[in-house]
C-alpha cells in the first residue's frame, strides 16, 4: 500500500469519525437554538412541507406534529432548521479539515520514519565494512612483514650452507691431491729419486692432517619466529562491537496546544537503538528579514531528553528548529528542519465599530499581530462573564469582522481569539451585546469637517463658525456640501428602529441613505437618500419627506423633538415616528437594492443626539406599513 492509498484510508476513517460526532451534536444541541413548531390540530398538508423533523430526518408538514407520526419528536421550521444544519455542517467541515491535517502530517512523519531507518541501516552497513575492511588490510600487513623476515633468514642460512660449502670443496680437492702425489711416489723404481721425492711430500701431508676441519653444522635448520604486535588488531576488533555514533534525529511536526504566546513546545524522535547522551537543539526566528537574505541569530540549548519548552518567544512568530544527537563516539548528522509557531496575541475587539439588531450582531476587531493570523474564533456566552459558560463558537473567521446570529431579547458576553497553527490565542477583552433593539455608531470618516462628532460616537456638534475653505480638508469619502455624517449600521437585512433627539431652533435631516450616495450632494436630493428634513421659517416649522428632491405635501402641527425611524427591508420601508406623541409620520416605499446606512445632517448650526439600542415599540410595529 502506497503513501496515497494510506491517506485515503485515513481520509475515509475521518469522514465517519465525523458523521458519528455530527449525529451526537444533534442529539445534545440546545433546544432554544430552533422554535418549535407544535399544532394540535389534525390537518391534511395541501401546501409544500414547511417543517423537519429531526428524529426521522425527514422534511414534513408542521401542522402534522401534534398528531401525526412525529408527534413525538422535535419538528422545526424550514429556515431554522437550515440555519443550524448549516451552522453544524460548517463545524464538522471544520473538524474533519483539522482531522485530516493531523493525518496528513501523521503520514509525512511515518516517510520521514522510512528514510530514517533506510540511512541507519546504510550508515551501520557502511561503517562495519569499514571496520572489517581496516582489520583485514592490518593483518594483511603483518603477514607481509611476517613473510618477508623469514624470506630474510632463509637467505641468511643459504648463505652461511654455500660458504661451508666451498671450504668442504678445497679441503677435499687438497686432499685428493695429495692422494694422487702420493700414488705416482709409490710407483717410482728410482730409489734415489723416491727418497728425495717423499720427504717433503710426507711433511706436506702430515701438515695437512694436523688442520682440524669444522665438520659441525653452521646454521640452525628451523626457523625463528619473530613476535608480532598484533594490539592494534585487537583494538580494532574490539572496536567493532563499540557503541556508534547516533543517527540522524527526526523532528516531529508540531502538535495543537503545544504552544503559548511566548512558549513552544519542540518534540523530536530517534527511531533506532542508538545510545544518545545529550542533544543539541538548535533554534532561529524566521522573520520578514529572511527573505532579503538577513539571517537571524542561531541559539542552541543542551536537553537530556527529547523534548523541549522554548521560553521567550514572540507571540504568532515562526521559529525554526533542528537537532543533533551526541555519545562518547561522536556527534549525528542534524535532522531535517521543522518550523513551529507561537500562538497569536489576544485580538482587540473595535467596540465602537460594533453594531447590533434584534437578532444578530456585527463584530470587528483588529489582529493584534503584527504577521497574519491563519483564523479566528468568535465565542459567545450567555448573561454570563464566566470563561467555562461559552454557548457557541463560530470558527474559522478568515476576516477580522464576523456577523453572529443571536436570539432576541437576549444579552451576550463576546469574546474573540487569534488561531493559527500553533493554536488559538488567550481571549480577547469581552463586549456585551444586547438584542432588545438596534446598536451603532456613527461613522466618523464620513462626517463633513464642519461636524464634530463626540467621543461616544453618538452626538454630532455643527458649530457657529465660519472656516476659511483652506483649512477645511475634505476626502473622498466625507460629505462635501451637505454638513452630514453616516451611521454604521450592519449589513443584515432585517428591522432596525433608533431615535434622534432634536432641538426645535435646529435645522436637519435624518433618515437613510446607500453608503455610496454622492457626498458633494445634500440627502434627500438623490436617488440614493430619504430623509425627513425640517426647515424653521418665520411663521411656522416645516417638515418635509425627501426622495430625489420631491417631498409629499404632509403637514405636521406637534412639533417632534424626539423622531423615531424604522427601517423594515422585509416591506422595504423606511418609516418616521414623533415618539412623545406615538405618532406616525410619514412612510417611504422602497425596494432597497443595496443595505443603506443611518444619515444625519445639519443645516444650520446646531446639534443631534443618536438614541440607539431601543427595542421598537409596539405602535411602531403595527403602524409601519406602506403609506398611501
């Protein structure tokens, strides 16, 4: 079985693994998280199914709950149910994707395993070859000196058994000479002559008889055996058997929740039967400055065992880490190089860039990091500042702003965490967000440089004075001739009501407007804009209700010092209350094509003050229909 049939196994047994943990969350979810749908009566369905069941997994008819076959189980409506469904099957996605990273890397380290065991076996191969190879060429040597001191003696004693020999051959060749003077004497008849002749002869063979001849062998026939060192060749045999130098360690890739925002956790391996005494973990920050080819400062640290806490370290930064394994014969090869990363720091949640309905909230936040965090996670608890009361969590936030579904009526504690491969971050300083109505702010950089708005972002000051055009700086996306400013609303479409209170000597306008709308033009004056506008004339107050510079002719005679404005997307309406009074206004129609924003201007100096997170009041709920 190869390397991609094996992650095919493990991809399939994470599939099942989480079908099985989808199917427990289902049967453990919170039952407020759906509206049951319950009817008593018997009914026989005509419309489309409009409900699911949960029990049998089946789409059916709410009305058929109470008495029919899932009279017993939970049904919920369609929407809901979907919304879950999805917000659950996002989750399993989730888990099955970290799943499957944990096998991924589970597998790469099993091939860093098989290449591990492959060199020890070429390295433990290599160096007893070597050591036999040294042993043989060492004895090799001593046999040739061996041979070539007895090859030596040899031509020693041929040498000595040659001389011998020649000096046996004179004697013998003297003698025999003597022998045959002797013989032709004998045969001499001259008597005179014989005696003459003998005398000396006899003199030469008696001198010759006196020299005693060396009859003895000269030379030892055996041969002596020189002794031989042979220390070293036992030394090296011995060294056979001593213990080698470590192979290679391999480092483990990094495991969830094995860091912190200044610790990691560093693991390593040594997969043979090598005796280590010590490692040498080395350690380098990667930074932006490596890739200009800066390189950073190398430390090392000496561990007994193999693993390591790495202390000091910068939050969500990326360290670089490899080791050598050391014994008394020596030092390994270093690993191969594995990248570990800190956790990121705890983001900072923007609370005045936060805004919320009845039945979601738009979080921001910033990074608090200065390299890019991976994802972030979004938890929420309910009433409740405790950590371990967390009621939800939305994960993987690719953006450093999410829009949480929440449940009317409600108040929440939010909290935000940085996550990247290290882990995810401490939490972030809570917000509480309340559902009971609508929350924002106004959006400073769109006010009109004549406009202050206050520190709370919910006052906007138009003062009594004239500025030279020189010193006021408009940009892009600041109004130009209207003195307005934009509300940050959030980009849901549902109902959203707030209140504006207003002086009756002031000048204004207030209602909604695209946030593209032009910023060289007033609101109301364009398609883009409604607002309800009020004009104080000597005789009387005038009200007006604009859209692309048209107003109905609607005549107010209670004076509002209080407005209250209802967006409605569902009926595309945009509606306005006299809230002391309870009275409705006036009603726009509108199919809004884009999500539009609050707007408030001032037309003369003066001031406006931003009521929000109010829950729409029943007179405004049942009046805030289409006016005709």
């Amino acid at each position: 079985m190869d390397l991609y049939e094996s992650r095919g196994r493990l991809q399939a047994i994470a599939e099942e693994m989480a079908v099985i943990e989808e199917e427990e969350e289902e049967e453990q979810a919170d039952e407020d998280a759906f509206v049951m749908v319950r009817k008593k009566t018997s009914y026989q369905p005509t419309e489309p199914a409009d409900a699911f069941c949960t029990d049998c997994g089946a789409v059916t008819h709410s009305a058929l709950q109470a008495s029919g076959e899932h009279s017993q189980h939970q049904v919920f409506v369609l929407p809901t149910a979907t919304h879950y469904m999805k917000s659950e099957l996002s989750k399993c996605n989730s888990l099955l994707s970290e799943r499957t990273t944990q096998m991924e890397n589970f597998a790469s380290n099993l091939e860093e395993i098989f290449i591990t065991v492959e060199e020890n076996f070429g390295r433990q191969e290599q160096n007893l070859e070597q050591h036999y190879n040294d042993v043989l060429q060492t004895l090799s040597q001593r046999r040739h000196e061996r041979i070539t001191a007895l090859q030596d003696e040899k031509k020693l004693k041929m040498e000595a058994l040659y001389g011998e020999l020649l000096s046996c051959g004179r004697a013998l060749d003297a003698s025999k000479e003597l022998i045959e003077k002797a013989q032709d004497l004998n045969r001499w008849q001259e008597q005179r002559a014989f005696l003459q002749a003998i005398m000396p002869l006899i003199k030469r063979i008696k001198d010759f008889a006196k020299e005693e001849e060396n009859l003895k062998m000269p030379i030892s026939l055996d041969f002596v055996i020189p002794s031989t060192d042979f220390s070293d060749v036992k030394q090296m045999m011995e060294s056979i058997n001593v213990v080698p130098a470590p192979s290679a360690p391999v480092m483990n890739p990094q495991v969830s929740n094995s860091a912190t925002a200044s610790t990691l956790r560093v693991c390593w391996s040594l997969f043979s039967d090598d005796t280590v005494d010590f490692y040498e973990l080395y350690c380098r920050h990667i930074s932006e400055d490596s890739t200009t080819g800066t390189m950073q400062e190398v430390s090392a640290l000496r561990v007994k065992e193999t693993h390591c806490v790495m202390q000091q370290l910068l939050p969500n930064a990326q360290y670089e880490f490899w080791v050598t394994a050391t014994n008394t014969t020596g030092i390994s090869p270093a690993s191969e190089r594995a990248v570990y990363m800190t956790v990121p720091s705890p983001p900072v949640i923007r609370e005045q860039e936060c805004t919320s309905c009845s039945d979601a909230a738009l979080i921001r936040w910033d990074s608090g990091n200065t390299n890019p965090v991976e994802s972030y996670t979004l938890e929420l608890s309910e009433n409740s500042l405790s950590k371990s009361s967390v009621t939800e969590s939305i994960v993987a936030i690719p953006t450093c702003e999410c829009v949480a579904q929440l449940q009317p009526w409600k108040c929440y504690v939010i909290y935000v965490r940085a996550v990247n491969i290290g882990g995810p971050s401490e939490r972030s300083q809570p917000i509480t967000i309340s559902t009971t109505g609508t929350f924002f702010h106004l959006l400073r950089e769109t006010a009109h440089p004549s406009l202050s708005v206050s520190a709370d972002g919910f006052t906007m000051f138009y003062l009594d004075e004239d500025l030279p055009l020189s010193d006021i700086a408009f940009s892009d996306n600041t109004f130009a001739s209207c003195v307005a400013v934009l509300g940050d609303l959030m980009p849901v479409r549902g109902q959203y009501y707030w209140e504006v209170e207003v002086d009756e000597q002031t000048e204004y306008r207030v209602g909604v407007a695209y946030e593209d709308t032009q910023r060289s033009s007033y609101l109301g004056a364009n398609t883009t804009s409604w607002c309800m506008r009020h004009i104080l004339t000597p005789s009387r107050h005038k009200y007006e209700f604009l859209h692309n510079g048209w107003s109905p002719d609607v005549r107010i005679t209670v004076q509002p010092l209080r407005i209250g404005i209802f967006l409605d997307y569902e009926h595309g309406t945009i509606s306005f209350y006299n809230t002391h009074l309870q009275q409705h206004l006036y009603t726009f129609t509108c199919c809004f094509h884009h999500f539009v924003l609050p707007c408030f201007a001032l037309d003369k100096p003066g001031a406006l003050s931003l009521r929000n997170g109010l829950a729409p009041p029943c007179y405004v709920t049942q009046t805030a229909r289409p006016h005709h």
